[in-house]
C-alpha cells in the first residue's frame, strides 16, 4: 500500500467516525483523489496547494471548488497534521434557478400519466414535496406514513428529515403501490422500481423527467432539481410563510431558502400598490361615527369626545351649531 493509499483510507476511517454523510465522504475522497494522489505529500507546501487552487478555478465552478476546497483543507488538518497548509474556501456563485409555471408543471404530470404509474408517482413525489434527485431515488417503502401523511427522508445533505406527503402524492404512490410495483425480489424494500424491477437511479429520473416535458410542448431544458426549485418558488408566490417554506425546503441557512423567492412583476406591482396606495378619506360624517364608536366602547373620555367632535364638525352644522342625528 502506497503512503497515499494509507492517507486516504485513513481520512476516510476520520469521516464516517465523525459522522460525515455518506454523500459528504465520497465527494471528499473523490476531491484528495482528483487533486492530491499525484502529489508527494510528505513535502507539501502551501505553494503546491495554491496551484492546486488555480487549476481548480479554471476548470470548475465556484460552487463545485467549495467542496474541493474544504475536503483538502480537513485532509491537511487531520491527516497531514499540517494546520500551517490551509486554502481560502471560493465564494458560492449566486445561481439564477429556472423555475416551471404552474401550467407546464401540470403540463408535464399530464404527460407523466401517459407513461406509467411509477414516472407519474416519481415527478409528483419530487414536486409536491420539493425533493432532491438523490432523495427520490433512494425512498424506501418504510419511509412512507399514509397515516402520518410524512415521508421519511435518510441520510440527505441536511440528515434525516421528515417531509409532509400531500394528499394527491399519497394517491398517486398508493396507485403505483397497488397497479404497478412489481419487484425483482420479494425483499426488495426500494419504494419506486424500475421496469426490471429494481430500485430507480437518477438516469431513469432525467430521461423520463425528459421525455414527459417533450411531450408536454416544453422548449426549454428540464431537469430534476428544476421541480425542486418550482415548488419553493410557487410556495411563495402562494404567500406562505417563508419559515414553514425552508422548513419544506429543509434548509439549514434561511438566506438559502429566501433566494427562491422571486415574484413576477405582476405580483410586485400589487404588493407595492397595497403597501403604498392612498387610502380614501372618510367623508366627516363617516369620522364622525368612528368617534362615537369608540367614545360607546370606553376608548375616549367625554372631554375627548367634544373636541374630537368639534375638530371634524361638518361646515354647514359648525354654522347652525347642530349635529343632526348625534345628539
């Protein structure tokens, strides 16, 4: 064994001992793979790691290099034991997310029905419940609760999670669930099967995901995380509160959840009119009768009364010295 071998499988050991995601650790041994094996790393230097950096900016995105980025620094840390090493972490590029209206959503589940229970269980589970290519895929029949109404998601970007199944979501697995799941194996626990049988990969999500949007007329790209990022966004286009929103989501940074909220033009234009649109005056004898009001439930004292009264006294009754009607 090489004395990068030992290196990382013992970075490994490090991660799973710390609870680092499944996902995590194979993004950070795929990183000390793609980025140090090639390098001597008894003689490493913080010049190594900084040309490193720069062909890592060259040909990857901000977002992807973050990873890249941590996964080397810990290796140095805790592997190494060098603390002198140390790389500055890119900052997340901001993402202008597609999202899908409301009418291609419904488009595309059109279109999903056309293809088999299963394709239209899998697209309305992502959608409805604002789900992750990888969470979709790897749902287990234990992790659905009819009774609940939640569905129970493992070992995700943020941990374990429970999400809450709407009701058409609840039909449509429990049609696919009666109609149409047809393991391989007796014990197979996978909730949404392929063809064959076995558990669905995200290449089966992306080419059907793909197909139903062509046959609904949709002429733009779309793909999985697109559903995701509809959901969240028609969620705050329905006003929900933004708290419950990142709670669905399953976020752990609010700000994350907020760069979903994007409304149209339409919906900007009346916000601002609601917020700042003159309200109509009352007309005086409809002040009048908000100052009775409040004097009858105890608000003002008499005193109040008579000069509130005398402050908003209609012209022609301030002349005759009379207020018909509130004697």
């Amino acid at each position: 064994m090489t004395s990068f071998d030992h290196a990382i499988n013992e970075y490994q050991r490090y991660l799973w001992q710390n609870g680092y995601r499944k996902n995590s650790i194979k993004h950070y041994l795929k990183a000390i793979r793609q980025t140090l094996k090639n390098t001597d790393l008894e003689n490493i230097t913080q010049r190594t790691l900084d040309d490193i950096s720069i062909e890592l900016r060259k040909r990857y995105q901000p977002n992807g290099n973050r990873i890249r980025h941590a996964a080397i620094n810990l290796f140095c840390k805790v592997i190494l034991k060098r603390n002198d090493l140390h790389l500055k972490i890119p900052r997340s590029k901001a993402r202008n997310r597609d999202v899908l209206t409301n009418k291609e959503i419904d488009q595309i589940l059109e279109a999903a029905t056309e293809e088999s229970r299963t394709v239209f269980g899998v697209i309305q589970t992502i959608y409805d419940c604002a789900l992750r290519i990888s969470e979709v895929c790897h749902l287990n029949l234990e992790d659905i609760d009819f009774q609940s109404m939640e569905i129970s998601l493992k070992d995700t970007k943020t941990g374990d999670n429970i999400v809450t199944m709407t009701s058409r979501v609840a039909e449509a697995i429990n049609d696919y669930l009666v109609y149409e799941r047809r393991p391989a194996d007796k014990g197979e626990k996978a909730l949404f099967l392929s063809e064959r049988g076995l558990r669905i990969g995200e290449h089966f999500v992306r080419n059907h995901l793909k197909r139903c949007a062509v046959e609904a007329g949709i002429h733009k790209r779309v793909y999985a995380h697109m559903l995701r990022a509809s959901c969240i966004t028609h969620l705050f286009n329905e006003g929900i509160n933004p708290n419950s929103i990142q709670k669905h989501a399953r976020h752990r940074d609010f700000a994350q959840t907020m760069t979903y909220n994007r409304p149209t033009q339409q919906q900007m234009k009346a916000d601002i009119e609601r917020v700042f649109a003159k309200k109509p005056d009352l007309n005086d004898e409809d002040r009048i009768r908000v100052v009775i009001d409040k004097y009858v439930r105890g608000e003002i004292t008499d005193p109040e009364l008579q000069a509130l009264l005398e402050m908003i006294k209609p012209k022609q009754l301030k002349h005759r010295g009379e207020f018909s009607g509130y004697a």
